[in-house]
C-alpha cells in the first residue's frame, strides 16, 4: 500500500534539503524545497517522517503520522533549538494546520518585541549569540540613527565600502553593537572593514547581490573571547543555502539543490542577470564534477562579468578537470582572475591559488600578488575574508581571544 504525501514550506521558510523517510529508516526522496513551494510523492506509508537540512547546518525531524498534507513553517524547525548550530538533531512535530496554504498570517516574520527578546544584550553565551542569529535572520531590530563608519560596542567599528569605493550608509542597533546595512544590490561586489582598536582590520567581500548585512561584535559571558558576527543576506536564498553546505563539505546536502543550478544557468542565458547567484550554482556543479550540466556557462561568467574575478577562477578549473584541455587557455583565465582582484567567495580563493600553483613558476608572480591582498585567510569563512595589521598595531590593545563568525543567514 501506498500513499501521496505533500510537503510544503512556508513562505518563511530557507531554501533547503528536505529527506523523507520511511518508518524502517529507508530515504524515499531527497529533494530542495523552497520557502512558498511543495513537493508531492509517493511514500510506502503515512507515517513516513521528514529530516529537514537546514542551512545553518542544523538537521530537524519533524514526524506527523497519518498526516499527509505537511506544512512546514520556519517555526516548527526552530521549536526547542538549543543543541546549536552544527549537525544538531531535534524531534518535534509539523505544526502547520492541516489543508492550510503556506505564508498564512501564523507563519509571518517574528515581531519586533521577540527579537529584542532574543537578544542576548551584555556577555552572552555562544549558544545564545546563535539563538539570536537564527532570530534575527527573520527580522530587523529598532535602528538608532545612520552613518558610514559604525560602532561595534567598544570592540571596533565596522563600515561597508560600495562600488566606487564610496561607504554605504548603515545603521546602529542592538544598544551599538551591530551594524546593519539594508541594501538594494550592485553589479560590483561590496566591502566590509571591521577595525579592531590594536590596529588590526577584518576584511570581507560582499557579493553584490546582498539584500542585508550586518556585523555585532559580543565578548562571551564564559570565557575571554570577543566574537565578530557578520551575516549576509542575497536575494537567492537557494544561493544563501548552496554557499553553507559547500562550506561545511556537506556534499550529501548540497547535491539535491543541483536541479537548482539549471535555473541560475537559466538566469544568464535570458540575460537576467544575478552572476552571484550563478556563480555558486557553477561552483556546486565544479564541485559534484557535474561537466555535462556546466558545459561552457562558466566561460560566459568569465567574459560577461569582468568585475567578477570568480568566473574566470570556475572556467580555468574546469578545463583543468576536462581531458585535451588547452593549458594557454587555463593558463590566461587564472591570471586574468588575478588582475580582477580577490574572488567574492572563499571557494574560489582555494581553486586559483591550487591552479596557480600548479602552474609552476608562471603562477609564483601572480600568487605572491594573491599572498599581498589576502593577509591571513580566514578560510572557514563562506566569502573572501582575512585579517590585516596596519602600522599603528599593538598587540598589548589585542583582544585575549579573537573569534571571527562569518556566515550566509538565509533566513533561518
């Protein structure tokens, strides 16, 4: 016997990837789903149950026998979060009523007087600073005035330099210890400065479809250690979601999102243009070796978008993994990356210089010229990032213990 099950996310919902499973623990479908949609299939019982792959990196059962209609709310996923971030397991049940469309008034963002709850104000604990996170990716705080240069609390200041190297206005909130940036998008990329009162500077790059960003800066009730928050929200949540499973090597997670790489190909092909939204599509398929479904999109990221050093990185790699590949054409592709300047994301920065270094002493000029711009990487973060001293840097003025948490919040 069998029957049809409809899952469906509401419009507060993540992008995400979404296992059924059948009671003897068999996976009858892995698929993406995104906030607002559903997916309907054939399961061998009613009670089948969902494990719902959060970007966050958080995995949430949700079991609701005999239901086959399941209305998944951004609510029911974070019901009794409190095991963190990283690979936590939650039982719980789909709360969504039953027959219901997704997106009701029930299932709209969190209001103002819950995220000032959420907020750990003085010292919190590192659990609580992600509580906060997964909160606040639903909703903006009360905003207290608006500058170029922000303050962090007495831990720094942060400021976003926009195309043309011009600051970005942002605003206060969190009682000064974040920074906020409401953004309407830009060709170029963005960049965010973090200075440190030793003298020592964060910078990250921005990928130029960012809707929201914002940085806090919190030293953690436990322990001697001052954490920098940087969240950044694009206007592809399905992107937000791909970049934090790349990042974590959740390859498993990531791989049911590949149908999604077709539309962001699509995206470039009708002109419709989000490069950083097909970007990270071409990076997922680069790393699934899915050759055939990448065909020459990463050649055309390259050649029409030259203010994004990433396509140039993605096609050079390709050719790289492709037999009777032309070494002139790898070989001008990486170096012309480097003359774009850093790339937006991490997982490029990690593809030229492996490419570069296999180009022997061709590559040793344009990696010591990488080496120059980089400082010291951050690499467990989804973007560009790394630490600078200027002149002036003290150490005696350094924090005891410096953490840097830098994240794509994709609304959950």
């Amino acid at each position: 016997m069998t029957d049809q099950l409809r899952v469906a996310f509401a419009s507060n919902m993540p992008a995400a990837t979404v296992e059924v499973v059948s009671p003897d623990l068999e996976v009858v479908e892995r698929f993406m789903l995104d906030g607002g949609h559903s997916h309907t299939l054939v399961v061998p019982s009613e009670r089948s149950f969902l494990r719902v792959h959060l970007p966050s990196g958080k995995i949430v059962t949700l079991q609701d026998p005999g239901n086959l209609n399941r209305e998944v709310s951004r609510e029911d996923v974070l019901m009794g979060s409190s095991s963190g971030p990283r690979g936590g397991l939650l039982m719980g049940s789909s709360s969504g009523a039953r027959g219901g469309l997704p997106g009701n008034a029930a299932h709209g963002p969190i209001p103002p007087t819950s995220l000032a709850d959420a907020d750990p104000s003085d010292a919190p604990s590192p659990s609580e600073l992600s509580r906060y996170h997964r909160a606040r990716s639903a909703a903006a705080p009360e905003a207290v005035g608006a500058d170029g240069v922000l303050a962090l609390a007495a831990q720094g200041t942060a400021q976003l330099i926009g195309p043309g190297d011009l600051a970005v206005p942002g605003q206060s909130v969190s009682h000064g210890r974040e920074a906020l940036w409401e953004l309407q998008g830009a060709a170029q990329s963005y960049r965010l400065h973090i200075a440190e009162p030793s003298g020592r500077a964060l910078k990250v790059q921005v990928p130029g479809n960012a809707r929201r960003v914002w940085a806090r800066a919190d030293q953690f009730r436990e322990r001697s250690t001052v954490s920098f928050s940087i969240r950044i929200q694009t206007s592809s949540d399905a992107a937000d979601t791909i970049v934090g499973y790349l990042q974590r090597g959740d390859l498993y997670s990531a791989e049911a999102m590949a149908k999604w790489c077709d539309d962001a190909r699509g995206m470039l092909r009708d002109k419709i243009e989000d490069p950083y939204a097909a970007v990270v599509g071409a990076y997922l398929l680069l790393r699934l070796r899915r050759f055939s479904q990448m065909q020459d999109w990463a050649r055309n990221l390259a050649n029409w978008f030259p203010f994004l050093p990433d396509g140039s990185v993605i096609w050079a790699s390709q050719l790289m993994q492709q037999p009777s590949s032309d070494s002139t054409e790898i070989r001008k592709y990486l170096l012309e990356s480097v003359q774009r300047g850093l790339p937006v994301y991490s997982e490029g920065l990690r593809l030229l210089n492996d490419g570069l270094r296999l180009m022997g002493e061709d590559g040793t000029e344009a990696r010591e010229k990488v080496k120059a711009a980089t400082g010291v990487v951050v690499w467990d973060s989804p973007v560009t990032a790394s630490l600078h001293t200027t002149n002036t840097y003290s150490p005696s003025l350094a924090a005891t213990g410096v953490v840097y948490d830098i994240a794509f919040a994709a609304r959950a």
